[in-house]
C-alpha cells in the first residue's frame, strides 16, 4: 500500500466532531477516514459509509456449518458406521439438531470474528500507522486525504475554522505490515522525521 | 402538541368492521352449536360433539387472553427493566391490556362451565368416579382437583386485570404535569414495584400453574415439564405481534408520529427473537420425548407427529419458525411495514394453530380432526372483541404518555 499525504486534525468534543464532518463532506473534501476512542452512533451514517456486509458473511458461514454438520452426521451414522441406537432409524434427523445447532452458531461466530478482523486489519503483529495515538485515549481525529487537487493550506484552514485543534499534514502508510509496537518502530518514526 | 391528532378517534369504518368479525364470531358459535346439538346419537357420540362445542370455545378464548395478557407481560418486563425504547408506543400496548378484563370474563365462564358440567367433558379428571379408579389422577388430585382450579382460575384473571388496571393508571397520572426529578424518581420506583408485583403473579400463572390447568390438564395422564414455558412462548410472540398490528395501524391512519421504523425493527426484533425461543422449546420438548421413547409420554405426540393433526403440527412449525427466520433474518424486511404486517398476522395464525393441536386432539379426538372452519370464525369473534375493546380503551387517554421520564429515550431511539 502507498504513502500518502493527509491533512489531520484533532476534535475534544464529539459535538464539535458531527457538525465538522458535515461541513467538511459538503465542501468535498475526501475524508480518509475518523478515528475515535470509542463508537458514536450515527456517526458512520455521517461519514456516508455504507452498511456493513459482515451480517451476510455470518448467513454464509452458518449456512456452511449446518451442511456440514448435516452432511457429515448423515455420512457417518448412515453410510460409513451405521450404528443402532435404541431402534431409532439410522437416519435419525431429531438426535442431531443439537449439533448442527451448535456447528451452525460455531461456523457463523468464529466465521464472523475472523472476517471483522480481516476487514479491520487486525492480527498480532499486524502494524499500523497511528495519525495521532490520542485516538486510542480521548482524541477525536479526522484525516482528510490530499489528492492532486487539495490545496494544503485551504484545508489547513478549513479544518481550523470548523473547530480542529493542532492541524498537521503528515505522510502516512495507508497499509500494514507485520511488525511489533515495542521493538519495531522505526518505520513508524522515520516517516514523522522524513516530511 | 393538543391537536386531534393526540388522541385516537375511532374512524366509523374500523368500528363497523370491529362489529362484523364480533357478529361473525357469535355467528360461528351459533352454526356450531346447532352442528354438534342438532342431531341425536348414542351417549359417547353426543358426548363428543358436547366436548367438540365447548373445546372451540376453550381454544379460543385461552389463546386470546394469554395474548393479551402477554401485553401486559411486555409493558411489566420493559418497566421493571427501564426499557425507554417502547414508550413513545406504550399507550397502545396499555390499551390492548383492556381487553384482559373483558376476554378474561369470557374464558373463566367458559373454563369454568366446562369444570362443572354434569358430563365431565375435556376435563375427565374432574369426574370423582374417574379419579378413584385411576391410580395417577388420584396421585395428581392434590393439585388436580376442581376447587383449586376454580380458585386459582378465578384468582389468576382478577390479578392480571388488577395489575394491568394499576399500570395503567400509574401511566395515566403523569398527563397532568410534568414530574420534577424527585417526583420522577419516586415515580420511576412505583411503577417499578408494581412491574415486580406483576412478574410475579405472571411467574406462578402464565409461567407455571395456569397452562397446567387449563390446557394441559386436557391430558391429563400425560406431563411435560416445557409445557408452561412453551405456552408461554406462543402467547408471548403472539402479543408482540398484535403490538405491531395496531402500531402499523395506527401509523397508517396518521397518528403515533414519534414512533418510528427503529421502534418496529425493535418490534420485528423481539418477533424473530421469541419465534426462534418459541421453538428451542418446541423442540426441546418433542426431542426429549422422542429420545426416551416412553409409551406414555409418546401418546401425546403419536395423532401429532405422524396421526391426524400431523398437517397442522407440521404447518405450525413452518409458520411458526421456517417462516419468521426466514423472512424476518435480513433487517430491511423487520424494517418495513408491508412485511411486519404480513409476518405478524401469520404468526398471530400460527400460534393460534398451535394451540389448536394443543386442545383438539385430547379433549374431542386424536384420530380426525373437526371443521376447523368453525373454530376460525370463533377466532375471528375474539379478534372483533380485541379490536372494539382496544379502540375504545385507547380514545380514553392521550396518544403518548408525554410527561414520563424516559419519553425521550423513546424519541431518540435508534438501532
């Protein structure tokens, strides 16, 4: 993934935070994206995002985990080792609703987890670039991205003028790369003092 | 905010069609009554069509009142909760809790006609003859015995209709004026309490004894420890469902406004949710049997699962749970009103079909089913009833309790 030029700013307060977003979308500037150190309701409808997909991936993998609990009970019990349980029919379709159940809720959650974790790259040894790493604590932060059109200044400016505090430009890795916080931080530095 | 649009006025159309299904209804009862009255026949016949007359009337009128005392479980539930979500729809749930009374008095004649009635039909336990040569009904007739039933029967439907009566006025005395935040407070206590007071009776009634009494007692040989629960259930998704009928109603004929599709999704939500319980238990129930293999617990389930009433048990399985997870599982259709109203009438149907299996089979015979038409047009009596009683209940306050504490929770709710 590329480097990229963002102009950031910082918002104490999640009252100044809507209102900014508004103005700055409507003045069509392209926000990368806002960090937050805890979920805002409606915010994500503000930003214009879309709703998520997870919820199908989740239909999907429980679909997957009832036919395989279904689809591997019925060749076992039926096909491979039929075995008789009290004279009830080999195919015996109530005995086993627990376990699709339960296979069906497995697929779905675990499923559902590692997608999220995908989609947000998340993983240990995952790194990240932080705009601001008082987005984890009490900071709200807006990333404008500058295309070849952005002008610095005038975004600069606006930021300031719709209430960010300690406006910067800052070079940023969009991507991920594996790494350790603790160890590896050059990368993370190097690009501060680069630009 | 005082405009005509505060307060329901009932439109002369949905009053004349409140008054047909209600004519329909006494209509059905009186076609049925000649069926299994008119012709003669030796004793066991005219036994049976005695039994098939007043099992219609004992179906209906149980389901319908649990219905609408499974409202009154909703309001409770979400008060002893603090749930402020439902309030800016809580009048109308108020208002369907009015029918408990009036379907309450209708079900406890009936119930307790079919308990004295000389030729001890449905209920064969309350025979004495029967009972002293019946080594389980005599072990059972500490607890299975007509003064208890009758006692708690009557007990039960003044409780219900105490306490729904006192949530109510509870709720009305905040229109007057605005509560300060320690009248809030000491508000927000009483109601509670009195929320507490009522899941409690709602414990030992719906919860346990009542289901027990009135419809399992039908066969009486036979037990289930889900039963409760399980009826439970149905009236429970029922009760949501008719929620839903009168808040789509009602936002139809432009009134409501702060009710918005956040508060059906809920709604839609709380369908999906308790149709899926509705057969955890549905199942749990048939799988344990099924498992053991007993002859006496099978005996309920052989005219069920593969006799008679195997079509309506397999239907009220689809209807009751293949369609709501189904259709209910994405959130746009929870969201939209055309769907609600479908799924809800349907699920409305569906329990009442299950209750249907539930009486039938015991109580006239496991090895036909009767004109269920019959039964249909006494259903739809009782929906005429819910329908004239809720409208008038609900002309009798303002649309929305404005002055509780946590309206505003209600009108900035979203999900």
């Amino acid at each position: 993934m590329p480097v990229k030029k963002f102009v950031v700013g910082n918002f104490d307060d999640e009252a100044v935070l809507f209102p900014a977003v508004k103005k700055v979308r409507r003045a069509g500037y392209k926000i990368h994206d806002v960090f937050t150190p805890f979920p805002i309701h409606g915010l994500d409808k503000e930003l214009g995002l879309r709703d998520t997909s997870l919820h199908v991936a989740g239909f999907i993998y429980g679909i997957t985990g009832t036919a395989t609990a279904v689809g591997f009970i019925t060749w076992a019990l039926t096909l491979d080792w039929a075995l008789n349980f009290g004279g009830k029919p080999y195919f015996s379709l109530p005995a086993w609703i627990p376990i699709t159940f339960e296979l069906t809720v497995l697929f779905a959650s675990v499923g559902m987890v590692l997608t999220f974790c995908w989609l947000c790259q998340l993983a240990p040894f995952v790194k990240k670039d932080h705009f601001n790493p008082r987005s984890t604590d009490d900071t709200f932060v807006m990333a404008l991205e500058c295309t070849a059109k952005t002008n610095e200044q005038d975004a600069i400016n606006f930021l300031n003028s719709v209430g960010a505090k300690d406006v910067s430009v800052q070079y940023r890795e969009t991507g991920w790369w594996l790494g350790r916080y603790d160890k590896d931080n050059m990368k993370f530095e190097k690009r501060e003092l680069a630009h | 905010m005082a405009s005509t649009r505060d307060t329901f006025q009932v439109p002369k159309r949905y009053n004349s069609l409140a008054i047909a299904l209600m004519a329909i209804g006494i209509i059905a009862i009186i076609a049925l009554y000649i069926t299994t009255h008119g012709s003669g026949g030796t004793p066991a016949e005219k036994h049976q069509s005695d039994a098939r007359f007043w099992a219609s009337l004992l179906q209906n009128s149980v389901y319908f009142l649990l219905v609408c005392n499974a409202v009154i479980f909703f309001i409770a539930a979400t008060t002893l909760a603090w749930g402020g979500w439902q309030m800016s729809f809580r009048r109308v749930s108020e208002a369907i809790t009015v029918c408990v009374p009036v379907v309450g008095t209708i079900c406890g004649v009936i119930l307790l006609t079919i308990l004295f009635s000389s030729n001890h039909i449905i209920y064969h336990w309350s025979d004495n003859n029967v009972v002293a040569n019946d080594a389980a009904l005599d072990w059972k007739s500490g607890f299975l015995n007509k003064g208890f039933f009758a006692t708690w029967t009557v007990f039960t439907i003044v409780a219900w209709s105490l306490v729904g009566w006192k949530l109510r006025s509870l709720s009305r005395s905040t229109d007057a004026g605005k509560l300060t935040v320690e009248e809030g407070k000491r508000y927000m206590w009483t109601n509670t309490v009195w929320a507490a007071i009522y899941i409690v009776i709602f414990a030992l009634t719906v919860m346990s004894s009542i289901p027990w009494f009135w419809l399992m007692s039908i066969d009486a040989h036979w037990y289930s420890t889900m039963y409760s629960w399980y009826t439970f259930a149905s009236s429970f998704v029922a009760g949501i469902a008719l929620i839903t009928l009168f808040v789509i109603y009602l936002k139809n004929t432009g009134y409501l406004e702060f009710t918005t599709k956040e508060h059906l999704h809920d709604l839609g939500k709380f369908q999906f949710a308790f149709s899926i319980f509705w057969t955890y238990l549905w199942f749990a129930q048939l799988m344990l049997i099924w498992y053991a293999n007993i002859p006496e617990e099978t005996v309920y389930f052989k005219p069920r699962y593969f006799g008679a009433y195997s079509p309506i048990f397999w239907m009220v399985f689809m209807i009751n749970f293949v369609a709501p997870i189904l259709i209910y599982m994405s959130r746009d259709s929870k969201r939209n009103y055309a769907t609600l109203t479908f799924m809800s009438m349907l699920i409305l149907f569906g329990h009442w079909l299950d209750f249907y299996q539930m009486v039938f089979p015991g109580s006239v015979s496991p090895d036909h089913v009767p004109t269920i038409l019959y039964d249909f047009g006494v259903g739809i009596g009782f929906v005429g009833v819910i329908l004239f009683v809720t409208a008038r209940a609900l002309t009798k306050a303002p649309m929305i309790a404005k002055n509780h504490p946590l309206i505003k929770e209600s009108l900035i709710h979203h999900t």
